[in-house]
C-alpha cells in the first residue's frame, strides 16, 4: 500500500515530512574498493583492464581486443531489426533536432568606457560516456548522452560498456553508431572510469565524463571530478502526477507505474484535487501489478515509497510539487498549460493527459537524464551546454583603461594586493606621460 | 629563479610536461573534521554555531548576534571612503552589465509531429555566499559571487563572513549591500557551510553554495554537495602571458606578479617568441621583488612555479596554451584578436598589452571565478548559469502521440520496461478506437 495522505488533516505536514525526506537509496561505501581500483588502472594501465575485466566479467581481453571493432559494430547491427533500428533513428533525430537549439551564442561588444567585452563558447575536445551493461543496458541513454555531446561539437566521444561474460547489447551498439560514437571499449566499473579519466596505453584520457552507473562507477566518477568533468551523479527515479478527476485511472496508473519498475528505490507520488479519483488509481495500480512483469519492483517502489496525496485545490498541489522538485512532472489537469507556468522546481513537464512521461524517456526530444533528490531546486537535466564551456574576452583600449583604471587600483589597494594595483598603474603612468 | 625551458630544446617535452603536472597545492586532509563539524550543526543549530565560532574565531555571540544587523551595515559603510565606494559601485555597475547579458532565455516551438516543446529557465530560489575572513576577504570576490546571482533573480542571497575576534571589514560589508545581499552572518569555515545547507534556527537553508574559502570550507562544500548545489572548488590561481619582443618588460613582470602574490601555490607563466625578451621581464621580476609588499609570497611562487618558455613561433604558443588551459591567459602580441580565437581552452583572455590580468579581477565586468588546475578544458568561470536551472517541457497532441508513440512503445520493449510502454499504448489504443 502506498502512502495516503490528506493535505487537510492534522498530520499532514509531519507525513509530508517524512516523504520529503524518506532515505530511498543506501548506497554500499565503496570508496576504498573504488581507490585501489584507479590506482591500479593509472599504475599498470591496459593491464590493470584486463585483470579487472578477467575478474568483474569473466571475460579474456588483449590490449587488441579492449576496443570493440568496426566489425563487430556492423555485425550487432546487423542483428538489429529494421523497426527498432527505424524507432532508434527517430528517437535520435528527434532527440537531435531539440539539443541543436540549446547551442549557446558567443558575444562580442563594446561598452560606453571604450572596453570590447564578451565570450566565446568552445566544445570540450574529449568526452567519455559510461553506459552499464546487464539488465540496465539502455540505448535510449546512449542516445541521451551521446548526441547532445555531437550537437556541442565534441571531437572524440569514447563510450565504455561492459561486457559481461562477452554478451553485448546490439541495440546500445547501434545507438551508438546512430548517434556518432567514435570509439566503443568493453570495460565498466570504476576501472572504466579510471581508464577514461587518466588513460591507458590503449584508451587516451577524455576531459569530460557522463553517464550512469552502479555505486562503483558514481564513487568513481566523484573521485575523477577535477581531473576531469562529471555530470551529475543521479539518484532513483521520481515521479509526480498532478491529476484531476478528468482522467483515466489506468492511464495514470501506467505512468506511476513506467517509473516505479524502473527500480525499488524509485518513488511514483499522485497529488489529485479528488480523493474518490486517488483511490480508483490506487485501485488500477493493484490491477496492473497482477501482471507486469516487472510487477516485483514495481510493487516494491510503490509500496514503500508511492504515495497519494488529496489537496483541496491546485495552489496546494502547486506548493507541494516546488517542495519535492521533481524530476518529472506530468500535469493532467484543464488548462495544464497555466499550471506548468506556475512550476518554479522541476526537471521535465510533461504537460496534459497525452504526454505520458515516457514520451521523455525515449522520443519527445527532450533529455531523460534529470535532476533526482530534489536537486531541481538547484541544476538542469543533461544538455549541450554539458559539452562546452565558456571563455571570457576583455580588451581595454589606452582610453577605457583611462576611464576605470584608477578605480582598478583603488580596489586592489584595498585588498593589500600591490602588484595588482601596479601593474596597472604602470600603463596609466604611460599614458600621463603621453 | 623561475624555470627556463626552450621548445626546441631536446628535454622540453619532458620539462613542459613536469611543469604541467606539478602538484601545486597539498591540501591537508581535514575531512573527518568537518564531518563532525557538520554533524554537530545539524544536531545543535545554532548552539553549535556559537560553541565553534567562540572556539575558532574567539568571539562570543548569542542567537540574536549570529546575524550582522542592518544598522552594523550601515556603520561599516560609513566608514568607507568616498573614493572606495565609489570604485565599488562601478566595479558592480560593470559586472552586472556584463553579467546582464548571460541572462538565457525560455524557449517554445511546435515541431513538425504537432508536440510543443521547449523549455523555461528559473532562478535558484536562495543562495549562500561563503566570504573568507582575514587576509582574504575580498570586497571583490562579494560583488563577483553575489551580482551574478542577483542578476539571475536569486530571491534571498544570504552571505556567511568570518570575523575573527569581531573585526569586520568594512569594504566587505559595502560590496554586500552594493550587490544587494540580503542578510549577512558574522560565521565562517565548515559550520557556516553547513548552516547555509542544513538550516539552524535562526538561518533559512539556502540551494546553492558559492565562494571561496580554505581546506576545510572547500570539504565542507564537497560534502554537502548533492543536498545543495556548489560552484566550482577552485585551487590556486594561475596565469598564462604570450607576449612578443613588443612590449615592456615591467608590464609584463608585473602582470606575472600580480598572480604570484596571491598565493606561494600560484603560478604564473610567460611563453615569448623571443627569448632575450624572456630574460629582460625576469629581470624585471627581480627587480619589483626587491619592494613589493608581499615579495615573500611572490617571491616563492615565481621560485618554484614560475616558468619562461621561448618558442619558435605564436603557433607553438597556442599549442602549448591549450596544453596549459590556464585560468587567466594575457595575449600581448600583434593582432591579439586573431591569435584569440585560435585558442581552445582558457577561463578568460585578456587581449593586447592595454587589458592587465588585474582589470579582469575588479572592473572589466567579467567575472573572476575562473576554473584552475586545468579544469577549463571542461569548465566554466562562474555566471549567471549558475543560479538559474532549467526544465524542460513536452506536450503531446494526440495527433503527435499517434505519430511518434508506435517507436517509443517500440523501444520500451526493447528495453524491457512494460510499463513504459504501456503507457503509451493505452493511450494509442484509445486514438484506435474513436
């Protein structure tokens, strides 16, 4: 059973609390694992590879074999069937075609005092996407990551995934030859991400990483941050439905649902104006879970961290939805449009009844990597502006560093910071000489 | 003396990259510390902000005094200077100029499936703004973190200052109400950081963390990060000068200096395509050493991380400058606009002999948060993006549904996620039958 609860009853706030703040996620401490293992990749390289992949996936790799070939992409391609390929390129161009207009625009112009100011935007030179083999083996996520970092103009994007027992997914390999993948290793766990971060003699080192992973590859890629880029380190999945009575519970259900079995530790919450609707949902949720067949998560997800909020009206399903900053946010309701206006925190809309969520994991265009735990108060999902970075320009004239030089040195001299305050004194000097 | 390489020399590869390489900085690990730190302010509020600032900084405050009063502000401010005011106030007028035109805009289109898409950039709703007290506390370093995030529409922007045995510094508090901080906290190191994450009493919990501040407020960030945003942990400050026969050395030299006397851990490097050149601005270093105030500081980074490097040609120079990624890169040559925008990765450039590194560090208008350590390869300086998110938004007609909704029920089941597609379906089921 899910979570009832009434936004009008007395215990409302103290339950809310506890939603809010419930510890979905007890991820193993791996650190220590997680250090020898990057330490071993930097001391002994390829061969540190190798002797992890033997050991993790009961694979035998050579130095030849770390990289996975041409042939073999055009082989596991070759296996794939002409509408998965057809809805892989659909995904990828739609997905393409949204990610091109976040490409930012450089600036150049010239202040009052005479100052050419600006910036320039340059793509990051390397990129390295860590995708996970198994189960979690998505190529809607190689897609996701990997034609953002085209659209931004990365030259080389390496992508590692591991192999388990030699077994490859052909459908992450085409996506990620749709998407434009330059090299493919069959490596993974925090020895992947050492090997992307520091490089082999094999693998040369990427300035950028992004991708998910299990516990090792997330403690890795916080250990790597620095010596290179990392995008955020995602948490399980959310979901928020604001729903009216107007709705099919069985439509609502599903999208619940298309989260909850994505993992245990994943969290479905429907806040509804209608508490007879709530119900008929949770009703449809219990009819569903007699047969998914992922029904065991799911059920999991839903029973300890699905819940059913009742509001009076939409002012309060509006509050409490900036109060949990959803990753996805599906408002089916009249008018979803003004609602969605009044969202401040949230990863992703999906707006009115005819955009279920999972529109947004594979096809709407919009990136699926999003921010999770609340951290949509504070950072954006995935996105072009992950693969480039900004330069500042500044080029004073004699005249406009005549104009704010002085108050220059006045600031420096305040900070006690001499050379500062001199090395642009020197110059005015100049020009009071001239 | 600083190092001396040439680039045709034979061992230059070798002593480039030793350079490169460098550790500059050994942060003592103080993390156990500040994880108890925090742990205790998360227990105790604002008693244990009172119990540590009592311990490091020697004062003794109440919940009452925890925060700087309006009329303390105003007697700060009156003590400075007409002329400092004035220098801050167009210092402020300047960045928020500049920093105006970061300011993303929202974007909604219809594509060609009939789905709206688009997107709608928010500000982050409170910022925390970490000011290091001492030496270090920089009226500058307040208008570039604060501007910014109120430039973005940052609703609360609460500042946390040190002061030990109670001295504030009036400049500071002058920048801060310039910027239009909002409230100010005389607290410091790791219990100011996690007040501004966890909250106490008397201090709201803010969403994003930013500012510089010693070993133990950079792990404080690092451990409350993921709970709030953080902006980059910066390491000590670097510049880069490509400079001709063209110039004058003392310019030069104390545009070197002027990076130097921040910090023994600082490192400023001069490439020059002419190596008497070189030699005359090591001279001239020299020469300056003998009298600037903070010649011990200068003195032992230009010592032990300075370098000049004579190469053959301004080709070698912006290879070698991408290698270096530097922080502040200073571009003294003929045509420094062309030789510009054939440089990758820097946090800012300073174009032609008129634009000294130290106008970028108070008045140019761009900002001074720049990333280090070779993290411009793949970063940043700071700006308004980092107090503003995005979310992203999706609508689907039916009509847009039925078009791309058969490839994403495709893929879901490739992916072996039945609800996904489900949910898809059902609604596809229903286009069917009406």
């Amino acid at each position: 059973m899910p979570d009832f609860l009434n936004y009008d009853d007395a215990d409302f706030e103290t339950r809310f609390l506890a939603l809010l703040t419930a510890k979905r996620e007890d991820s193993p401490d791996v650190d220590d694992a997680v250090a020898a293992i990057i330490a071993q990749v930097r001391a002994q390289g390829d061969a540190a590879l190798i002797a992890l992949t033997e050991k993790y996936d009961r694979l035998t790799l050579t130095p030849d074999t770390l990289r996975i070939s041409t042939a073999e992409v055009d082989a596991a391609c070759a296996q794939v069937s002409n509408d998965d390929r057809a809805a892989l390129e659909l995904a990828a161009a739609r997905i393409r075609a949204y990610h091109a207009r976040q490409l930012p625009e450089d600036a150049q112009w010239e202040d009052e005092a005479g100052a050419t100011l600006g910036w320039r935007w340059t793509p990051v030179s390397a990129a390295g996407l860590y995708v996970p083999g198994g189960l979690a083996s998505y190529p809607s996520s190689v897609l996701m990551n990997a034609v953002p970092a085209k659209v931004a103009g990365v030259g080389r994007l390496a992508m590692v995934v591991p192999s388990p027992d030699g077994v490859l997914n052909p459908l992450v390999l085409m996506a990620a030859r749709i998407a434009g993948v330059d090299e493919i290793y069959r490596i993974g766990g925090a020895q992947a991400i050492a090997a992307l971060a520091y490089g082999t003699e094999t693998i040369a080192p990427v300035d950028k990483i992004t991708g998910p992973g299990n516990a090792y590859v997330a403690a890795a890629k916080r250990r790597v941050f620095g010596k290179v880029g990392i995008d955020m380190i995602a948490g399980p999945s959310e979901i928020l439905v604001i729903a009216d009575a107007d709705n099919d519970p069985d439509w609502i259900a599903l999208d619940l649902l298309s989260q909850a079995e994505h993992d245990e530790s994943a969290q479905s919450i429907l806040i509804t104006t209608d508490a007879a609707f709530g119900r008929a949902v949770a009703d449809a949720v219990d009819a569903r879970l007699q047969t998914l067949e992922r029904r065991k998560i799911a059920g999991a997800s839903w029973r300890d961290f699905g819940a059913i909020i009742t509001v009076p009206d939409l002012d309060a399903a509006v509050a409490l939805s900036d109060r949990i900053a959803p990753e996805h946010l599906e408002l089916c309701v009249n008018d979803a449009e003004a609602l969605a206006a009044r969202i401040t925190h949230a990863g992703a809309i999906f707006v009115g009844g005819w955009t279920p969520e999972a529109i947004g994991d594979y096809i709407g265009g919009p990136n699926h990597v999003l921010p999770t735990a609340r951290s949509a108060r504070f950072s954006s999902g995935l996105s072009v502006m992950d693969f480039v970075k900004r330069t500042t320009i500044a080029r004073m004239t004699p005249q406009a560093l005549a104009a704010v030089g002085p108050s220059a040195v006045r600031l420096a001299t305040s900070e006690s910071l001499e050379a500062h305050g001199l090395s642009v004194q020197a110059r005015l000097d100049r020009l009071n000489q001239s």
